[in-house]
C-alpha cells in the first residue's frame, strides 16, 4: 500500500503554510496601494488647503485696506 505524499499532515500543514503566506503578501500589496491612493489624496487636499488658506489672507488684508 502507497501513502500519496500530497495527502500527508506534513504537506498538507506545508500548502496551508503556503496559502497563508501567499494572502498575506496579497494583502500587504493591497494596503500598499491603497496607502499610495490616500497619499495621493492627501497632497491634494493639503494643496487646496494651502491655497484656500492663502485667499482667505488675502480676502483678510484686502478688507483691512478698504474699511
């Protein structure tokens, strides 16, 4: 009687050991991306605070001039 190896406790804990490590890597490579898209959001908004911040300066002295 032969004893298929794919079916063995040992290569069966090895492909679970596999499996875990392959979704692990595809999770990782997903949080990396989505990590890059907030990046990406985020200078965005910076930026747009940063130029409403500037009009909101100048809207400020342009009023202190013309009380």
């Amino acid at each position: 009687m032969k004893i298929n190896p794919s079916s063995t406790p040992s290569n069966e804990n090895y492909d679970y050991v596999k499996r875990s490590q392959a979704e692990m890597q595809r999770r990782f490579v997903d949080l990396q991306f989505k990590r890059s898209e907030l990046e990406k959001q985020l200078k965005i908004v910076n930026e747009v605070l940063f130029s409403l911040g500037r009009e909101m300066e100048q809207h400020f002295s342009y009023n202190q001039l013309h009380k």
